[in-house]
C-alpha cells in the first residue's frame, strides 16, 4: 500500500491519484474527488494534526468535521443520496438530524468526552430518548472520537456507537438506512 501513500501525499494533480486508483482494481478502490469548502478542508486537516499528537480538538471544529464528512457521505452513497440533513447548530451533542424516507429519523450525535466505560450507558440513554420520538423509526448514531473500536457496535435496534472514522459513520449510516 505504499504506492496509495505516495499516490496520494506526492500529487501534484488529482488525476494522478485517480490514475493510480485505477492501477490496481484488484483492491477496488474507487477515487472520490472532494467538494467541500476551503474551511472544511482546513478543519479536517486540523482534526488529522491533533489526531498524530494523541489530543483531541475544540468541540466546535470535531462538531464541524462530523458535519461535513456526513455531508459527504450523504452526497457520495446512492442507499443515501436522497436523504435531507439539518444540521443542529444550537444543540450541544447533536450535529445533525437525516430525514431517510418517509419515516425515518437519524440523529447523529458527538460525545467526545465519554470515556470506553461509559458507552453502555450512553447508548441506553440514546435508545431512551429515540423511543420517546414522535417522528416515526427514530435512531441514533452515536460518535465517539477516542474510542478503539474496528467496527461500529449497533447496541440496541435503534442505536449505533461508532468510532470518529469515516468507514464506520458511513457503514452505520447505509445500514440504519435499510432497517
């Protein structure tokens, strides 16, 4: 996999990383060019440079992170592509509520300072609070940064406990799309 890194780090232009994407289809990558905003991008880069330093950033700019990499699940996944985002700015833990068909309510909420012992908890809470919806199938994504998870835990039907990787939000996402 050293290839994708230099790929990726050395180019000068997209298509050379789209190129070398296509090398090798044996490993099924597939190139997604990004589309976001210049501050986005800034802080995701953040985001990566205080990840290598072991500390977590200010909550604003993980809330902001969140929000754009659900954004671009949202745009690039065809199980999703219809769904309607609003994102929460004025609640705390919540970033963003989806709209997945008719019926079905996702909320995706950050708790970056819950620690491995108290994720039972937080999903009990989680599930609580989606059974008492008014808004049909109510489920919660919840978004945990420093938890050292390889996959997402899908604790009760309607909560999911997900580490801050992008693989895991969006196979949570594609998943609790089709429940």
């Amino acid at each position: 996999m050293s290839w994708l890194d230099a790929a990726c780090y050395a180019a000068t232009d997209p298509h050379e990383v789209e190129a070398a994407c296509q090398e090798h289809p044996e490993w099924q990558l597939s190139c997604i060019r990004y589309d976001g905003g210049d501050a986005a991008l800034l802080g995701l880069g953040e985001l990566i440079r205080a990840a290598e330093r072991g500390a977590l950033p200010p909550k604003p700019l993980v809330r902001d992170c969140l929000l754009e990499l659900v954004k671009q699940i949202l745009k690039h996944d065809p199980t999703l592509v219809d769904a309607k985002i609003d994102a929460t700015l004025d609640q705390e833990d919540d970033v963003a509520t989806l709209e997945i068909g008719l019926d079905r309510v996702v909320r995706v909420t950050l708790l970056p300072d819950v620690g491995p012992n108290d994720v039972d908890r937080q999903a009990m809470l989680a599930h609580h609070q989606m059974m008492l919806g008014r808004n049909g199938w109510e489920q919660c994504l919840l978004v945990i940064p420093g938890l050292e998870i390889h996959e997402p835990m899908f604790m009760t039907p309607r909560v999911v406990v997900a580490a801050m990787d992008s693989a895991q939000i969006w196979s949570s996402l594609v998943r609790m799309a089709q429940r």
